[in-house]
C-alpha cells in the first residue's frame, strides 16, 4: 500500500510541476522585434552614394574618349601627371611634404575645365601599391571642385565621367614618346 501512495504523489508531482522546464522565447521574440525596428530605423538615415566607374574589360582597351582632350591623371609613388593622351603629360604636381597636391591638381583641372568646357569624361590611372584612399581623393579632385569663395560651399563639376585604370610604365612611357 506504501507503494500505491507513493506512485500516486509522484503522478501528483509530475502533473504539477509538468511544463516548468520548457524553454520560454517570449523574450527572445521580443528582442527580435526590437532589433528589427532599430535596423529598420537606422537604415533610413544612413546616406550612401554611389559612383557609377566605366571600368575597361579584361584585355580590352579603354572606351574611346571624345575629340580634343583625353584628360588622364596618372598617380605616381612621388607625383601626379595630369596628360592628355594624344600630346603627353601637361604638367606634374610633386608631393609636397609628403602627401599628394591635390589642392594643386584642384587648382589646375579647374583651367583644363575653363579651356575644355565640353569634356565630361576623363581616366584616373595608378601604379601599383597606390593606397586606395589616394584613388578616391584623385576621383574626388578630378570630379567636383569645392568652390569655398563666399559664405556657401558650392561643387562645381570638373570631370564627372571617371575611368580608372593601371599607371603605364615610366620606361614604357619614354620608349612611347621616341616612335
């Protein structure tokens, strides 16, 4: 009879505590909710802008440009070049204490725009080992020009259709000149 009561009070048991150790996801359901309207809210006030590149095929040549300028700025390890691709390098920028003259390559594209108005399309082209920081400087420079005279910031375009492409060769480029 001891036997009956004790299985009878360990029916009891399980039927009273039956369900306790079942795992509960309201609360992880309610962190799900919450992380969904955060990235959801935070998505709308992120700005991306994005930059269309003409960038050439694999083992094809570059698109041709329009008549007249063939705008290139070539990023060197020491310089920039800004050249026209028919008549050769227009003019180097040295770096000035060891960064880049982009306020000088600002300063210059803005009287190639002056000269060529029509020209909408140009290439920036790097040797190896260029920082990619540098790449997007040059694109900027060559793009836009922050106008700063007066009380509001203006971009003025420059060179907004961009192609980037790999630096030619020094040897190459003097080898070129002497055909």
């Amino acid at each position: 009879m001891s036997s009956s009561k004790l299985a009878a009070r360990s029916i009891r048991n399980h039927a009273k505590y039956k369900g306790r150790n079942d795992l509960n996801i309201v609360p992880m359901i309610d962190m799900m909710v919450i992380l969904v309207f955060f990235l959801l809210f935070t998505a709308v006030f992120s700005n991306t802008q994005i930059l269309e590149l003409n960038l050439p095929a694999p083992n094809s040549s570059v698109p041709e440009l329009p008549k007249g300028l063939q705008l290139e700025v070539i990023v060197r390890s020491d310089k920039i070049e800004v050249a026209d691709r028919n008549s050769g390098v227009l003019k180097t920028l040295p770096k000035v204490n060891g960064a880049y003259d982009y306020a000088g390559l600002s300063l210059f594209l803005r009287d190639v725009k002056a000269r060529y108005p029509t020209v909408l399309s140009g290439s920036v082209l790097l040797e190896q080992d260029i920082p990619y920081d540098v790449l997007v400087q040059t694109m900027d420079n060559t793009r836009v020009w922050l106008n700063t005279e007066g009380v509001l910031l203006q971009k003025v375009e420059l060179f907004p259709d961009i192609s980037v492409g790999d630096a030619p060769l020094v040897g190459a480029a003097a080898a070129g000149g002497a055909k």
